[in-house]
C-alpha cells in the first residue's frame, strides 16, 4: 500500500526481476544440460526444479507487467493520504473516498 511518504521516482523492481529471473533461467539450463550429460541426475533434478521455478516467476512477471498501471502506479497517479496514527478512519483511493473493498481504507476504530 501506498502512504505518501516515499520518494516521487520509486518504482517496481519488475524489471529487474524479469532480468534476474531470465539469468537464473538461463544457469539452470546450462547447469542442467551439463549435469545431464555427466551423469549426476540429482543435481540436473534440482536444476530442473530451478528452471521451473524461474519459468514461473517469468510468467508472474509479465503478466503483472501487462497489467500497466493498474498495478504500478506511475507519476500521474497521487499518492494516498498516509495514515496520521490518530484512529480516525481517512478516505482510501478512489474519487468517493472509499476503497477497494467498499469501506474506508483507515484503521478501524470500532466507532460508526
């Protein structure tokens, strides 16, 4: 959740994963090819495993990628009202005040 308080040109890290996720997947390939070829299989299965692993969180990646700004919200989009700790309940996003799950986004006080 967004609070207002970090800095103007924070983004996701989406980018960087999708890069470090294709890296990975490309060592687990070679690493499993290679202990494929030597006869270790327990370690070409632990490479499998990664590869999958990496196959996943690409999938992961890209399609919270496409989903665009609904996911990341970019400069154009202002930050939510940051939570003040003084129990009242502030408005969440959204232009009537309330949020995603129909109520209001503050700490709930108990008080109507």
């Amino acid at each position: 959740m967004r609070t207002g308080s970090e800095p103007a040109t924070a983004r996701s890290p989406l980018r960087m994963r999708l890069w470090l996720s294709l890296w990975g997947m490309l060592w687990a390939l070679f690493g499993l090819v290679a202990f494929s070829l030597t006869g270790r299989p327990g370690w070409a299965a632990a490479c499998a495993v990664v590869l999958l692993l990496a196959i996943l969180d690409l999938c992961v990646i890209t399609y919270r990628m496409r989903q665009g700004p609904h996911y990341q919200p970019g400069r154009d989009i202002p930050p939510y009202e940051p939570d003040h700790g003084d129990g009242r309940p502030h408005p969440g996003p959204g232009a009537d005040g309330r949020g995603r799950n129909g109520g209001w986004a503050g700490p709930s006080s108990g008080r109507p």
